[in-house]
C-alpha cells in the first residue's frame, strides 16, 4: 500500500498520539499526592486518573 503524504502525515500523527498515550495506572501514579505509596489505587485517584484518561482519548463530558 502506498500512501498520499497527506495521508500519511495523519497517520503518523495518530501512531505517535497512541504511542504516548498514559495508562490509567501511570495517569494515577502521577496524580496521588500519598507520600508512602498505596498497595491499591483509592478511589478519587482512580476517578481523576480515568477522567484524564477520558480526555486522552478525545470524549467530552
């Protein structure tokens, strides 16, 4: 397959927004403000991070 440069160019700019997309865990890690870390994520974290998360992937609230 070959593909127009301008075609191209959107799909490159795809692949790289999906590469450095965070997980939910590492948007988490990053928001939690415990000074020890947590055997499992709490709640408002969770929420914050899944929110985050929601944003990455281009939904609105």
């Amino acid at each position: 397959m070959t593909l127009k440069p301008e075609t191209a160019l959107v799909v490159a700019a795809a692949v790289r927004a999906f590469a450095t997309q965070p997980t939910r865990d590492d948007i988490v890690k990053l928001v939690c403000d415990r000074k020890e870390p947590c055997e499992s994520f709490c709640y408002p974290c969770v929420s914050l991070a899944n929110r985050i998360s929601m944003l990455f992937g281009g939904e609105q609230r």
